[in-house]
C-alpha cells in the first residue's frame, strides 16, 4: 500500500484515547488514509466498540528503562529545566522538586545529574544527553521490533498524541531510524511552560494555539516556525457534537438535584497537586450549612478520573447533601510502568462531564483545565488557593505563578480565592452576575484555544494528510 495513504496512529494513555476516539478524529481520519496502524499502550479491550476496518492494532510496549537510558533521559530534562528556568517559576518549581537528598544509588544519580544540567544546558548539550539515550536503547528488543513493525507497515506519517511519554522513546528512535516522518500533538497547555524535555526530536508538531506555538519555539530553539501547525484541540471537541448532548432535565434526574435550585460544581485535582480539595469542599458545605451563601443550592462534586476517590469517603458522609459525580473511568491494567495512564475514560462519563458544563451555574477547581472546560460553555470559574508557603497547608498558591495559569490569572476571567472568605464571596458574586467576567473568559478561550471546536478533528486530519504528503 502506497505509504501516503497509510498512517501510524500513537495512543499513549487514556486521556488521549478520549482525545482522538471519543472526538469525531477516528472517523476524520479514515476518509484521509486507507490504512490505520494504531499503537496502542492501552489494552485492545478498549477498541471493542470502535469500527476498526481500515485499521492495524499493534500493541505498544510498556518500556522499562534501563539505568542507562534513566540517567540520560533524566539529565536531558534537568538540563532542559536548566536552561529555561530563567524567570519562569514552573521550571523552577519543577527543578525544586526533582532534587532528593537521598544517599540511594538512585538519590545520588539525580544529584550527580543535577550538576551535569547546571553545567552543560545549551541546546547542543540538551542533544547530546538525547543521543546517548538513544544509543542506550538503540539495540533493545523493543525497538527492533518497532523498527520491523515500521519496515512492514511503511507509514507515511507516525503522529504521536502524546509527546512526553519515556516509553513512546525507542518508538521514535525506529522511526527514525527508519526514515519515516513524525508528528506530534502538544498534549496540554501546561506542557510547554512546566514540564520537562519531551520524549524526543520530532519533524512536525500541531498545537492549540499561536500562544502555544510561541511557547514550543521559545523553548525548543531547534525547533522552527514551519514545522509547527496551529490546529486546536479535540479536548473539547465533544461539547459541540450532537451525540454528547443533554437536556437539563436530564442533568437534574442524573444526579438527583433539586431542578428548583441552581447548581455549583467543584471539580477535584489528584491528590499529586490537589490536596486541599476536601478543605475546599468542606468550606463550602460548612458555608451552605451556616447560610452563608445567599441562595439555597445543590452543591455537586466531581472527582479526578486520575484516582479513585476513597480520600472524600469522610466527606459523604458528614455533608449527605453533597451529590457525588465519580468518572466513570477504568483501570484497564495497574502493572503498567505509568499505572494513572491506564484508565480509561467511557462515552457515558464524556456525557455526564458535559451536562455538568454545561448546566452548572458555577465552576470551581484548583487551578486546572477545568477551568477552561466550564468557560467553553461561559460560566463563571473560582479558583480556591489556600494553601501558601507559611501557613502549613499545601502551597497550592505557588501554581499561581505557573506561566499558563498566570496568564489566566492576568486576564481576569476568573475569581482567586485565598481564604475562605474571599471563596464565600465570590461564590455569592457570580451568583448574582453570572455574567461577570464573561469578555475575559470568551477572550481566554481564544487565547488558549486556536481554532473552532466544530471541525476540530477534521481539521487536524487535514493537516495529517498534508504532512504525510509533503
């Protein structure tokens, strides 16, 4: 089959499984490619429901690395980190956190890392690490049978929907070693301005913005301007499709709320970044009970499909009003190296997310993309901080100065509360001028969001085609 036509297709993890299948992008992309080769590192369980004609499953293999391959990943990252902490407080935070003083053989490693990133970061550097990962799996079992699987299957384009993954690296190293071209999608807004190195050097890249494309080139310096498309997301390409559509009837009856009554929803973070979610939860259940919130109300809590929610049980129980949404998400296999990568989001959850979007009347959450889920459909977002560098909580305040959430913060789309009464009042302006903020929140959106999320995925497919072409 001509490989122009054919297409590899890289799932890393559930979240992107939701991206590119529970989005119209499977359908897209087989009217623009005959052939479909999926790597898969979720279980082929998963694809059960999906029309798979056209389609090649190859099981992706959960990588373990080796010391070798660890230490120069590891080090390609600090170095990364390094180089562009600068004024950027993500980075630095980031640096923060991975240092130990552990006297492990492991502990002193990252110490010993560390000093090589301080000395040698340049770009030139930062490959060079990346090269030695590289020769450090080169010969590995795992990317012999990539470079078979690529050498079979000749796709035109490898487009990976993850870019930071260790174990999508021996993936790519076949590929190119392969000479087959590769493409990769920017996984989140927070990847670029935060995180550390990505798995790898890829051809092209597509990203939601101008303000991400901006970022990639900022921090990537090998990187230039013609290998990057603006495409948006198909993260919130499901709010605009008919088939996730609801009523508000339907949203009262599904999660037993008074239809009398308007509606707030908190969203939780995991426990990794949003341990003070059950304080947040309970300073409003405490302020429902004490009538400090001026209107009577259902107060509806969503979990993180990243955990289960076993650390709220108390919560249930002491505040029985509270109504519960638990994402209805699977944990497909837990002996995997990235166990939260596993599980697995369902169309139901996708439906239940969006009614609570939808028809909420308020959103708060820790500083997450939620914030940026409930704006797609105008409504009004908090953001509780409590939690600062001296007063014993967890320093949440800190994710304030994040470059992608600092420039939330900066466009005044949303309310920052740092104490409790600061969240009470808030809660009580937005409820009475829902409307407030909304030219900051629409301006947001375009800010963060490059593209129409009607068309979304027809138009990454688009692109898809046009690079596996070129």
């Amino acid at each position: 089959m001509d490989s122009d036509n054919t297409l590899g297709l890289v799932i890393t993890d559930g979240v992107g499984f939701r991206n590119f299948f529970l989005s119209g992008f499977l359908e897209e992309i087989k009217s623009n490619f005959q052939q479909i080769i999926i790597f898969s590192a979720l279980p082929s369980s998963v694809f059960n429901e999906f029309d798979l004609s056209g389609c090649v499953l190859v099981h992706l293999e959960d990588y373990r690395e080796s010391g070798f391959n660890w230490f120069f990943r590891k080090t390609k990252e600090l170095a990364h980190l390094k180089k562009n902490a600068g004024n950027n407080f993500g980075f630095q935070d980031n640096l923060r956190a991975n240092y130990t003083e552990s006297n492990s053989r492991r502990g002193k490693l990252v110490r010993f890392a560390y000093k090589l990133s301080e000395r040698f970061n340049s770009e030139e550097s930062i490959e060079r690490f990346y090269r030695l990962q590289q020769k450090s799996f080169a010969n590995h079992p795992s990317t012999k049978n990539y470079r078979k699987l690529l050498s079979k299957y000749k796709p035109g384009l490898l487009f990976f929907t993850h870019q930071r993954p260790p174990y999508i690296a021996p993936l790519l190293y076949a590929a190119e070693k392969e000479e087959i071209k590769t493409c990769s999608f920017i996984f989140s807004w927070d990847n670029l301005a935060s995180k550390g190195r990505m798995a790898g050097n890829f051809n092209h890249y597509l990203v939601w913005s101008g303000l991400m494309k901006d970022e990639l080139l900022q921090f990537y310096g090998r990187i230039s301007d013609k290998q990057v498309q603006v495409v948006g997301t198909p993260q919130f390409e499901p709010y605009v499709m008919p088939e996730y559509s609801s009523t508000k009837n339907e949203f009262h009856n599904r999660f037993d709320l008074d239809s009398e009554l308007k509606t707030i929803c908190f969203s939780c973070g995991d426990v990794s970044t949003s341990a003070n979610d059950p304080l947040y939860i309970e300073t409003i259940a405490e302020a429902l009970i004490k009538n400090e919130i001026e209107e009577n109300l259902n107060f509806l809590v969503r979990t993180s499909p990243a955990e289960e929610p076993e650390r709220f049980t108390y919560l249930r129980e002491k505040y029985p009003f509270i109504k519960w949404n638990y994402p209805a998400w699977t944990q497909s296999r837990s002996n995997h190296s990235e166990t939260w990568s596993q599980r697995i989001p369902s169309t139901k959850d996708l439906k239940d997310l969006r009614m609570i979007l939808e028809f909420s009347d308020l959103g708060i959450n820790m500083c997450s993309t939620m914030s940026l889920d409930f704006m797609v459909f105008d409504k009004p977002v908090i953001n509780p901080v409590f939690g600062s560098e001296n007063n014993g909580l967890y320093n949440d305040q800190r994710f304030l100065k994040y470059a992608h959430y600092k420039k939330v913060v900066e466009s005044g789309a949303v309310i920052i509360a740092e104490n409790k009464k600061e969240l009470i009042a808030g809660i009580n302006t937005y409820l009475e001028k829902p409307g407030l903020h909304s030219p900051e929140r629409k301006s947001l959106l375009r800010l963060q969001i490059g593209k129409p999320l009607k068309g979304t995925s027809a138009g990454i497919a688009a692109s898809l085609k046009q690079l596996s072409t070129a």
